[in-house]
C-alpha cells in the first residue's frame, strides 16, 4: 500500500518527520518496506505549457521544435516525443538542471545541445525520467489547470510511504485506515470529512437510484447505488490525478478516478457503471449461469465459475461482482449519467471466484480478505461530495438505494487483565491498556479483573478473542520496548533419537573420509530418474520402468506398506519437478557432473535425504537414504604423487566399511549383484542376513554417459538408512585388552579364479574357531607364478587366546586344520 | 733387568703410540672399526705383550699386566672419543644428505565439507539443543488439516494461497512451513515443551536470487505454564547472539501469522550499513529473519491444551537466510548449486 503522506495528513495531524513516522509505523506493525521522496528528485523540474509546435525543418529524425512556456519566460526545446500538443502541461528540466533518470537511470545534467542545427534549451520528461512508472513512450502529460512556471513539487510529489500490508488487515487498505493507526501511536483523533455537507449544484430526484433485488443475500451483505446524471468523464484536477499516481494508480478520467480515489481514501472498492448503458434501471444481484460469459473491462471474455456472482442489469451480467466491470457499460467519453455501486461481498467467494478467472484487482484484493458493509454508504457520499466539489455542471442525483442483505453484528472481546501479564511478560496496568485500546477505537469498559471491549467495525476481521486485544495491546506498548527474559523452567536434557544419532555419526564419518556434503532438490521428473538406466533399455514412456531394480532394499517399501511408485505433485510448476524422487542417484550424479567442469580431483559427494514412496490413502513412506559418489582423480596430484589415478570399486567399498564400522554393523556382507545402472563385474550389494540395505559400484559408462561423466569411471552407492539404522546400534561395551601374546601365520592359498575371497575367508574364520583373532587378506595375485584359471591369496592370520599363552603344538594344530579345510573344500592348494 | 720383560714393555709402548696415530688417523666410523679389531682384539700387538708372561717372575708379571691394562684403556677411552667425533660428523652428513625443501606443500589429508546451510542448521540446533530443545522431524509430505487447518488456517483463510502451495492428493500438500510439526509434537507430548523442527518445506514461487520452491526452516516451540512474550525475545536475541557473534543488533516488531498471537518478526541490522539504510538491504537497514509469536489460542485449543492454562511461543528459522546475512552471501541460488568451490567455503 503506497501512502501519500500528504494525502495521509488530511485525516491526522501527525507532527512527525518522514522517518519517524516510518519507524513508529514499523515498529508498531505496520512494516515499511520503501519510503519515496520525489520531493528532492524533482528539485529542477518545473511546469511549463506547449505554446508552439512545429516539426525540426532539418532533421531527418521525426523531431519537434517547441516552444514551452515557463511563465516569466519562452523557450525553445527539441524533442522526439510524439505525443505533445499545442496547450499541454508538461514538465520541464532546463539546461543546467538535473533530469532525475537519465536513460541510465541515474541523474543526468541536461546541457544546451544543437540538434540538427536548433538548440534545445531543456527538456521535457516522461514518466520514466520523472521515476513515475516505466512509461517511457511519450512526455508525462500534466493536468490542464497545473499552474505554469511553478515547480512540480508545487502539485505533485510529496513524500510517500510503501507498506507491506498483512492479510489479516484489510482495513489497513486505505488512506483513512493508515490514519487510524497513525493516530493512534501519536495519540490524536482521525478527522474524517462530513460527507453529507454537500456543496455545488445538486438536485436531488425522489426516486429511487435503482430498483434492487439481491438472490444471494449471504453472498452479498450489502448493496447500494446512486445514480448521477450530469457527469462528464473530463480529466481530474492536478491535485486529485497526482495524489492517485502518488498512490500508483494511473488517472484515466474524472468518473474512474473518484471511483478509485475513495476507494483507497475509504478503503471500499466502487464501481460506475454508464447508466444509459444498461438495458435497465433493474440491478439483480444472483449467481453466474451455466456457461454465462462476461467481456470484462480489459476487453477479455471470461467464462464464469459455478458459484461467481454477478451483478446483472436484469438479464445480462454485467459486472462480476467484486472483482471487475463488465466492458459494456463501462465510462466513456460519451457517459453524461452513471450508476454508482459500493457493496459488499463474501470473502471467500471472491477469493475463489478471483483465483477461477485468473483476475486480480485493486478490488478483489480488499474484498477477499473481508469488507465490513459500514462503508458503502459513506464511500457513496464522499464521491458525490468530490464530484460536486470538482465540477462545475449540474448534478441531479437519484435517491440512494441501499440493500442490507445481512446485518453485521457487533462484537465484544472480553480480555482478563491477567492475559497481559501472562503473555506479554511486563505488567500493563488496566488503564494504559484502555487507553491504548480506545486509541484504536475499541468501545473500552473496565471491570474488576477484565476489560471489555466493543470492536469497531473496521477490525472485525482480525479481532476475535483475548489474544487479539493483547497484541493490540502490546504492539502499541511497543515490542522493543518489552525487556529480553528467557523461559522460567529449566529443562531435563533432551536424549538425541537414535536415528538422529547414528545419522550424525555416518556423517562424520563421511566427512572424515573426505566425502563432501551436498543437498539437491528433492523433486524431480521421470526422465531424470530415468537416466539410470542404459539408453536402450528406457521405454518410450518413462513411468513404466522397473524402479525396483533400481532402488536398495526395494522389499522394505512393502514391508512400509508402500509401493514403489513415486508421488506425484498435482500441481508441478515445471516437468521437471512433477513427482518426489525414489532414489537420489540422478542428482548426486548431476552433482558430480557439474563439479567436473571445474575440477577432476577427488570428486567426492554424500547427501542424506529422504526418498518418497507412494502409499494408498495415507502419507507416502519417507525414506531416510545415503548417497554417495566418487569420481575423478582419487587423490589431488601431489608432487609425491603426481599421477593418482581414478578411484575403484574398493575405494568405495573401503569408505562404505569404515562408516559400517562406525555404526558397529556386525554380520554384513558385500554380494555380487545385478544393478541396471552398473557395470555388471562391479557391483554388489550390502546385506545383513538376507536383508539388502545398499547397493554399490562403478557406474556402466552408458549411463555415465548421460551425465556427461565420460572422462572418469564414476563410482556410487546407495544405502536405505532406515534399514541400515535399524541393524546397527549394539551399544559399545569395552572389551578386556588381550594379556598373552598372539601368533602371527601367513598363508598363500592358491585357488580358483572364481572363488570369492570371502569363501576362504569364511572356511578360515571357521576352523580358526575362537582362537583365531583376525585373517586379513594382504595380496591377491594372478598371474604366471600360479596356474591359469587360478590365483593365489595371501591370509595373515593372528591366533591368540583369552587365557593362556598358545604353544607351538597348539597353532600347528590349528593351522592343520584350516589348510586341510581349504584343501578339501575349496581345493585350493598351499603355496609354499 | 729381565730381556724379555724390557723387551714386552718396550713393544706394548711401541703398539700403545701406534694404536692411539692409528685411532687418531681414522676418517669414519668403519675404520674406526678395523682399528678397534687390529689394536685392542686378541690377536692385537698390544694382547699379544702377554704371551711372555709365563716367562716372567711373578711381579713383572703382575706390572706387566698393570702395563697392557693401562694400555688398553688408553686406547680404548681413544676409540670411543673418535667413536663420538666421527659418529657426530656422520650424523651431521647423513642429515645434510637428508635435508629437505621445507617450502614444497605438505602431504594432504582431506576432509570432506559440510554443507554450508547444513553447516549452520547443525549450529542452529546446537543452540536450541544447549537451551533444552528437543530435536523433532516431521514428515516433508504432510496432511492439509496439519499444515493449516489445525494452525488456524482454514480453507478459506486469506494466508492460504493455493497458487504457493504444492498439493500431492485431495487432503495431502508438501508441507509449506516446518509448524505442522508442532501441531504432531504437541498432540505427542504434555507440556513443559521445548522442541526444535527441522526439514525442507516447498512452495510454488518462481525461483530467483532471493526465493526456491524449496528451502530450509527450523521452528522453534515453547509450551509451558508460564511463557510469555518477553521469553520469546530474549530467545530470538540470544540465538541470533551465539549465530552471528555479539554485537549485530536484531530488532523485535508486531507482525501477522494466523498461529501465532500477537505475532512478531525478527529483523537483523545490515551487515553492511548497520541498520543505515543501503543498496544491499533496499535502502531498509534491516533484512527479516523470519516469524515468530505466542502460540495462538486456537492451535493450543486444537491440540487439547487449555490455553487458559498453558501459553506458548513459536519461531521460525530460515538457516538459508541465517547463512547469508552471516557471511554476506547475496544470491540463494548457490545454496543448490552444490559448487565445491562454494562448499569449501565455510568449514
């Protein structure tokens, strides 16, 4: 809402400066947001009037020669503005003075330029130069009666307030509205004009203005009109034009302008109608038809919601009420009698109706956030009261007719003086919160323990119960002014969850290992999911692939009673957010990708975040998920290392042991696995049991490539937390230091190729039984020292015992029998 | 005089003087060596004195012996003495030979990075967490009747933008604020409450420099016999204390939310021009942090509390618009970006 202060001031004789009463405003809930002050900007502009005009005899350009009266004073101006004719008012920079918006937009000096052969000893400005609009097609064109000579300060261009107005305030729409408030926090009375002392030639005509019939009297609470014959659409007087610019309303003709200036003066919207444009004098207020249309004012046929209303001239609709004029019986030149309407209408309604059509006005805005019907008629009269006041023919003016529909009811808030002490924190004794509260025009009573108030008419919207008169109470008070305390009571500690808990500690893990930490968009499209899968397998419609194959532990959505469908947004701004992603791959990899442009080194990225699984008729299951990748060279070159190399599967294997470490996981296992994104010799899953919680492994350089990931192997791995959470947490018990030494055995085992490591590790771990501490396999090798076909692991094996010091006899024994499994049944043999 | 006892003294001198030119004479540590073999080894000329001794009388036996003794030690205490020069030059030129170039870049031990906005939520928590808030997620797809209709928002509430809201089925949104987690704490919990709820929330807003359809939020909740508005300042003020550091003054002012009342916003001074005015604040002074108020008597009610009994505060934290004004980061779009070289940043 922008405030002309100087507008402001005809209701309240605040003595503030501009920044003081912008910080009382503020501070007091009404937040400004912006303050203008043309004032200083137009410090050099003046008032001249078009005396001569006559195309430049040499310029080629369509260029004008005027001549510009500037009142002791002609002279010559060239300009290319197409728009200036013999009499107008315009405004005038002369050579010296500061042009307020250069074509820069900054200030410029206007200098005395020959333009093909004629110099130019101002210039005129446009709206856009002046810093009105961004209306730059022609010369800002002033009201007739601005008087030449003077400054523009002098009619236009007082300091103006922009505020931000909350939705629970629509009283707050309106000049009178800010008055109130800023009576109220400098403690005077709002002074509002008698709008019966009508002066100027009036005729008044006993008849009714219309004959009015309301079919929806909950929908439309009150309806009046008046009709005035004797109108002309002239143009405003300067005064009015520039408070209505000031107010960023743009004026059109005198008519229009009243019905906009009372509405921002009053804060009710009004509508006129041409009368001799209707086909009655008959005004049916009822809900749109079937299929009706309407040709509102911005020249648009609208098809009408069910439940629009209209204000038809007995059959056709010709306005939609509370929102916009229908273009049939909108002002013209030719209007010479109009019909006034100020209603009021169901907020909800216009809210839903505005939002069907897609339309939003100075009108619906203040009508959907709620009119209280005390305005219609005041609003009515203070026009008629301008209109007489402005013009000079005479006015013969029906009789108002006024329909309440539904009568408003007054309220009364009862707040119980221990409610302020209680919420606000600092006593508030009954008589300055009275007072505050009769400042803002409550009705006050104070009783033994409460005060009553009667809510004016203006804040039935937003003042329903205790609470609301506490603010109101407090905000005058002023919140800065309350001191700072903190909660009386001292909390029990809160224990972090324990999915928090372990969350955290992956984290840390990850960060330790050098993973860095990302978060991406959690909505995406099919065809970003899609991705993952080899660019031949994609079928032509994207929601139709198999997204279990793609996600970890897909059995764990049913078991959440969810399916593997993602949900979708019913309302997508774009395609490529239209559903919650299922797996968070797509944008890791789009992560790594990106970050490729600028560095090959140790691209290294984990986001955690959930993944979202469609249920029926309930909330979808929100997976708490893992992603990591890695890509680049492994280590950044290093003139100990110059040359790293890319990272492998085990680079990643070894960051998914450690943070499996760090959540105690006993019992997991890395599986050979299938994965449509991977390369089929890389890849394998993470089980506990048979229960898979994350897959792993290089990604196949066909769905690489759709990332743009072609110049390095790209590693990845996806882990269902919920899953992995759910396995972890053995709580950490200490275990006795060993007190006998172990025994240290290596063992080369040579083996079939196909053999898994684990296999051995497995038969080794076995026959070791309790004495056997660890078998850490230290080197694999393949090659022509071993059979083809063949490869050889070495196991270095530690053998201890809890109680006792072991003797040779003891580890021979079990070393037998560890290599008699392996040769048994692996049938691998031992190398020497 | 016995020949052969002058004769062993006269050549125990003779080895004597030439065993200590010899140690004298030797230039590293393994020639040291071979002198220690050939002058004071069993088969050196100084032991070999010995082999008269059975030739001798018992008291040139018993000087000659004093004689060889002295002798050894001698040469002995010579050896070790060039042992210690000798071993201390080598040393010396051993560490010479492994001098290195301090200057070149020390070996890498890399660290991840957090992520800036995860970075400050995390420190954000840690706040609330040390003033006893328990730490609460809601879900990111959240029933309407929680997002709105239980905060006070119903259907046709004018703070109910459908155009901002993202709706996933006929009574399910993307939650648009992280407060619906207050209403599930609420209805899980019995006041005293102290609660902190983090999560992404999601509107439908074109996205520029300063908005996303998706963003951070942090709300706080207060619910005791006894909270008033003042504890909600001095909380606000002391986060924003600890977050920014002392001295960055925040300003407390009445605002609107529908579920909270009275309801109030939290500004924070321009880093730039101190609360001045500038280009990088609109000419404003101040930049909003973000909502707050006393829980509003509705929500209490729609929980099952009796707001005659108990009174609440509630909070919203944006961490996004915490880590700009913090370290003077102007455009959001970087948050999502994932830039590494934006990441590094901040750890």
């Amino acid at each position: 809402m922008r405030v002309p202060l100087e507008w402001l001031s005809d209701f309240v004789d605040f003595e503030l400066s501009t920044d003081e009463l912008a910080e009382r405003l503020t501070m007091t809930g009404l937040n400004v947001e912006g303050i203008e002050r043309p004032s200083v900007e137009w410090r050099d502009v003046i008032i001249g009037q078009v005396v001569e005009l006559e195309p430049h005899p040499h310029s080629r350009n369509p260029l004008n020669v005027a001549q510009v009266d500037i009142g002791h004073q002609r002279i010559t101006i060239v300009t290319g503005a197409p728009n200036i004719r013999v009499g107008d008012k315009v405004p005038v920079v002369l050579v010296g003075g500061r042009l307020p918006h250069g074509p820069d937009g900054n200030a410029v000096t206007i200098e005395a330029k020959p333009m093909a052969g004629i110099t130019s000893h101002g210039m005129l400005g446009s709206e856009r130069e002046l810093g009105l609009s961004d209306e730059h097609s022609g010369i800002y064109i002033l009201p007739p009666d601005a008087p030449v000579g003077s400054p523009l300060v002098s009619v236009m261009g007082g300091d103006v307030l922009d505020l931000e107005t909350v939705s629970n305030r629509p009283d707050t729409l309106s000049i009178v509205g800010i008055a109130r408030e800023t009576a109220a926090i400098t403690q005077q009375q709002v002074v509002m004009p008698d709008v019966t002392a009508i002066n100027g030639s009036v005729q008044w005509i006993d008849q009714p203005s219309i004959e009015l019939q309301i079919d929806v009297p909950e929908l439309c609470p009150r309806f009046s009109a008046m009709r005035i014959e004797g109108v002309a659409a002239v143009p405003s007087p300067t005064w009015l034009a520039s408070r209505l610019e000031a107010a960023g309303q743009r004026p059109i003709n005198l008519l229009v302008d009243l019905t906009n200036y009372v509405m921002l003066e009053y804060g009710q919207p009004m509508h006129a109608f041409d009368a001799d444009r209707l086909q009655s004098n008959r005004i049916v207020v009822r809900l749109a038809r079937s299929g009706e249309t309407v040709r509102t004012l911005d020249g648009v046929i609208r098809s009408l919601p069910a439940d629009a209303v209209v204000v038809a001239d007995g059959e056709r609709a010709v306005s939609v009420a509370g929102i916009i004029g229908g273009e049939e019986s909108e002002i013209t030149d030719q209007t010479t009698t109009l019909l006034l309407e100020a209603a009021t209408w169901d907020a909800p309604n216009i809210r839903f109706t505005a939002k069907a059509l897609g339309v939003r006005t100075e009108a619906s805005s203040r009508f959907e956030k709620g009119q209280q019907p005390e305005t219609t008629v005041p609003a009515i009269f203070r026009f008629l009261q301008l209109l007489a006041q402005i013009t000079d023919r005479p006015l013969r003016v029906s009789r108002l007719s006024d329909c309440v529909a539904r009568e408003p009811e007054d309220r009364t808030v009862t707040m119980p003086l221990r409610d302020l002490d209680r919420l606000v924190g600092v006593p508030i004794d009954a008589d300055t919160a009275a007072e505050q509260l009769s400042l803002l025009g409550f009705g006050v009573v104070i009783e033994d323990t409460a005060i009553s108030a009667v809510v004016p008419y203006w804040r039935r919207v937003d003042i329903e119960q205790s609470a609301d008169l506490v603010e109101e109470v407090a905000r005058l008070v002023g919140f800065d002014s309350l001191p700072a305390t903190l909660p009386r009571r001292t909390m029990r500690p809160p224990v972090t969850d324990p999915r928090r808990r372990w969350e955290e500690i992956i984290r840390e893990r990850l960060l330790a290992g050098g993973a860095n930490e990302i978060t991406t968009h959690s909505l995406t499209s099919y065809a970003a999911m899609a991705r993952l899968f080899l660019p031949g397998r994609r079928s032509a419609s994207p929601q139709e692939m198999p997204w279990e194959t793609i996600i970890p532990n897909p059995e764990g959505v049913p078991a959440r009673r969810a399916v593997i469908e993602p949900v979708k947004l019913l309302n997508p701004a774009t395609i490529e957010r239209e559903i919650l992603r299922m797996t968070l791959l797509p944008s890791v990899l789009d992560v790594v990708s990106r970050n490729l442009k600028n560095s090959d080194e140790r691209l290294v990225f984990f986001e955690i975040d959930r993944t979202f699984f469609h249920r029926h008729d309930d909330l979808p299951y929100e997976r708490e998920t893992l992603a990591i990748a890695l890509s680049g060279e492994r280590h950044m070159r290093h003139w100990s290392e110059p040359q790293p190399g890319p990272y492998t599967f085990f680079d990643m294997k070894g960051l998914l042991e450690a943070l499996l470490h760090s959540t105690q996981l006993q019992n997991w296992e890395s599986i050979s696995t299938a994965h449509p994104s991977l390369h089929p010799g890389r890849s394998a899953s993470l089980r506990v049991g048979d229960r898979e919680f994350a897959i792993f492994g290089q990604v196949h350089p066909e769905v690489a490539h759709s990332f743009e990931l072609d110049t390095f192997p790209v590693m990845v791995a996806e882990v269902d937390l919920d899953a992995l959470i759910g396995a972890a947490g053995a709580p950490r018990l200490f275990r006795e230091l060993p007190r006998y030494p172990a025994a240290y055995r290596d063992l080369a085992v040579v083996v079939s190729r196909d053999l898994p490591a684990a296999r051995l590790q497995q038969v080794v771990r076995r026959e070791g039984g309790d004495v056997l501490e660890s078998a850490r396999i230290f080197d694999v090798y393949e090659g022509p020292q071993v059979p083809p076909d063949q490869k050889s692991i070495a196991v270095e094996m530690a053998l201890r015992s809890a109680n006792t010091t072991l003797t040779q006899e003891d580890v021979e024994t079990v070393m037998l029998r560890i290599v008699g499994a392996i040769e048994h049944e692996l049938g691998g043999t031992i190398r020497d | 005089m016995n020949e052969e006892f002058k004769g062993a003294l006269d050549r125990l001198e003779a080895a004597r003087a030439e065993g200590l030119d010899a140690v004298a004479a030797t230039l590293s540590t393994a020639e040291l060596e071979n002198v220690r073999v050939q002058y004071t080894g069993k088969k050196s000329n100084v032991s070999q004195v010995t082999q008269v001794m059975g030739r001798l009388d018992a008291d040139e036996r018993k000087q000659l012996g004093a004689a060889v003794n002295a002798a050894k030690t001698e040469l002995e205490t010579a050896l070790s003495k060039r042992q210690t020069e000798l071993g201390r030059r080598e040393q010396e030129q051993r560490f010479e030979h492994e001098r290195v170039d301090v200057t070149l870049p020390g070996m890498p031990y890399p660290d991840g990075y957090r992520h800036p906005l995860l970075l400050s939520v995390r420190e954000i928590l840690g706040i609330l967490g040390r003033m006893g808030y328990d730490v609460f997620e809601g879900p990111d797809v959240e029933w309407e009747r929680y997002n709105f209709d239980l905060l006070n928002t119903p259907k046709h509430h004018p703070a109910r933008d459908v155009q901002d809201t993202f709706w996933v089925g006929d009574e399910m949104v993307l939650r648009t604020q992280t407060s619906p987690a207050q209403i599930r704490y609420m209805k899980a919990h019995q006041p005293p409450i102290r609660a902190a709820m983090p999560g992404f929330c999601y509107r439908n807003e074109a996205e520029d420099a300063s908005h996303a359809d998706r963003f951070y939020q942090i709300e706080g909740l207060a619910v005791d016999t006894d909270i008033r508005l003042t504890d909600l300042k001095g909380t606000l003020t002391e986060i924003c204390r600890v977050y920014f550091g002392e001295g960055r003054r925040v300003r407390f002012r009445p605002h609107y939310f529908p579920f909270t009342e009275p309801s109030a916003e939290l500004d924070i001074e321009c880093s730039v021009c101190h609360g001045t005015g500038c280009r990088s604040c609109g000419g404003e002074g101040w930049l909003e942090l973000g909502g707050s108020g006393m829980v509003h008597p509705n929500v209490l009610r729609a929980v099952g509390y009796d707001p005659e009994k108990v009174s609440g505060f509630a909070f919203g934290i944006g961490p996004d618009r915490y880590t700009m004004m913090k370290y003077g980061i102007t455009d959001l779009r970087l948050f999502r970006e994932d830039d590494l070289r934006f990441i590094a940043q901040f750890n």
